[in-house]
C-alpha cells in the first residue's frame, strides 16, 4: 500500500476519534411516547450554536404515579421537573440543557421555569357549599291592609327570611289594629286580628322578590249595641301571592316595599245571636308595606 493510502486512512482514524467523544457525550433515557434521543439532539444541535466543549450530557425521563420525572445533568450539574406531559418535559430538558451548556457570560442565562401545574379547582362540595350558602334576614315593618276587618287598617309585622342564590323561605307575625261596624241600628262589632304566615321566596331579579304562601289569622270580635254574648272568635286561613322591591341595600342594612294579595277561600263572618250577620270578610284581602331589617 502506498504511504499516501496510508495517510489518508491515518487522517480518518482520527476524525472517527475525534468525532466519538461528541456524540457520546449526549445519552438519554427516554420513554417511546415522549420522543427519542434523536429529537432530543436535533433540537440542541439547532440551538446550541457554537460551544467549544460541551460537558458530558444525560437526560432521564420516567413516569411515576402524577405524571412524569425528568433528571438533566450536565457534568457535576442536575436540574430536576415533575409534570404531567412528558413533551412538555422533553422540551424543557432541552431548555435546561442549553442554559448549563452555555459559557459564562457577564449575568448567568436563568434557567427555565419549571412548568407551571395548572391550578386545581376547588373540590366541588366546598364550592357548592360557599354558593349555597343560606343568609339569614330580619326585618320589621307596617303597612296598611284592607278586606280582612271591617275597614281599612293599619298592619304591624316582623318578617325572618332564609335565602340561597334564588330561593328561600320566610315566615313571620302581622297584627291588625281592631276596626269596627256598626249598622243604623247601632248595633255591629270591634274585630281585630293577629296572625302568621309562611312563604316560598323567588328572585327573579336583583332586589325583585316574588312570595307565594298561606296565611293565617285569629279574628277577635267584641260586639257593639248587644248586651249578650259580646265577644266571639274565628280562624281563616288564606293563600297569598306577593311581591317585593328593595329600593335601598347596603350590607348589612336594607329596605322593601311590597304588595300582597289575599285570598279569603273561607269567609268568616259574625253575627249578634237573635239578631243578624254583622260582618262577613270579603272574598278578597290585600296589603300595601314597607319593611327595614339587616341580613347575615
């Protein structure tokens, strides 16, 4: 063989030799459906640009029970991430790779942030349980109601709410101030009333309640122009449907003002014995009110 055969093949060793230690000195470890060490030295190789030695380089991806675990390390250096995507972690590794491979300039390069985990949501019955979560309101208040007695009166109540997003329940006490009938005879009655009642509550709106419910009241009557049998009692018991506005709120303060009518489906009546009927309750009841109170 001649010495230029020799030479050549001298200088081919050598560039074998040389070129070894550099594409040694990347190894990885890195599941199928993650990538591949040669997509994890493409992207480098595109990336690291011109560094006169790189370090020995190792990159270990393995799964474990939450996601994966990637382990860089660039000689005595080791940067570590837990993520739920191993592609995610394949391109970070690149990232890492470069910053630890990089010379030294004036301001060390920051190294890649590890991937922020997506925020857990609230667990669902803490969540449901802070939007469910009932308020409690007191209020009292007075208005006028008409139908119930004899005549228009004036109606003293206290109300107590229990309220979610939308829907509650309320309940409360009504007093209705006595008011008298006579006929021209002088002869009638004094009748008075006291009360409760008990609601379903919808807010179809912001600070717009409608009710439904039933009422109930306990008519006292005294008779007047009668020397016998002067005082009698009676119960009635009445749907009702309602609506509310409230025109002013600031926690924990608010007002409403609101109407409501009455159905009588049962009338009582009083009547002076051996004499006639001096009263009967109308068909139809209604109220006109305004209430203050505060919310928990």
């Amino acid at each position: 063989m001649s010495a230029l055969a020799w030479l050549a093949g001298g200088l081919g060793l050598c560039s074998w030799l040389v070129e070894l230690p550099a594409s040694a000195a990347i190894s990885a470890q890195i599941p199928a459906e993650c990538g591949s060490l040669a997509d994890f030295e493409r992207q480098l190789e595109q990336r690291l640009g011109n560094v006169s030695t790189p370090e020995a380089t190792r990159v270990t991806l393995t799964p474990e029970l939450s996601g994966y675990h990637l382990v860089v390390e660039v000689g005595d250096q080791t940067r570590e991430l837990h993520d739920a995507s191993c592609q995610e972690l394949l391109r970070a590794a690149v990232v890492i790779a470069l910053a630890l491979l990089e010379p030294k300039r004036e301001e060390p390069a920051p190294l890649a942030p590890e991937p922020a985990q997506p925020a857990q949501p609230a667990h669902p019955a803490a969540s449901t349980a802070r939007h469910s979560r009932a308020k409690l309101a007191l209020a009292a208040g007075g208005g006028v109601h008409v139908g119930t007695l004899p005549e228009a009166t004036l109606m003293l109540e206290l109300d107590a709410q229990l309220k979610w997003t939308r829907f509650g329940v309320a309940t409360g006490f009504r007093y209705l101030l006595p008011q008298s009938t006579v006929d021209e005879s002088g002869r009638g009655a004094r009748i008075g009333a006291a009360g409760a009642y008990l609601a379903g509550l919808f807010e179809p709106w912001h600070r717009v309640q409608t009710r439904l419910g039933i009422v109930t009241y306990r008519m006292s009557a005294s008779g007047l122009g009668s020397t016998e049998y002067r005082d009698g009692s009676a119960w009635e018991l009445a749907p009702t449907l309602g609506a509310t506005f409230v025109p002013f709120e600031r926690p924990p303060f608010w007002t409403s003002v609101g109407i409501e009518g009455q159905l009588n489906l049962i009338r009582r009546s009083f009547e002076i014995l051996n004499y006639r009927e001096v009263f009967q309750v109308p068909l139809l009841s209604g109220s006109a009110f305004a209430r203050a109170g505060v919310v928990f």
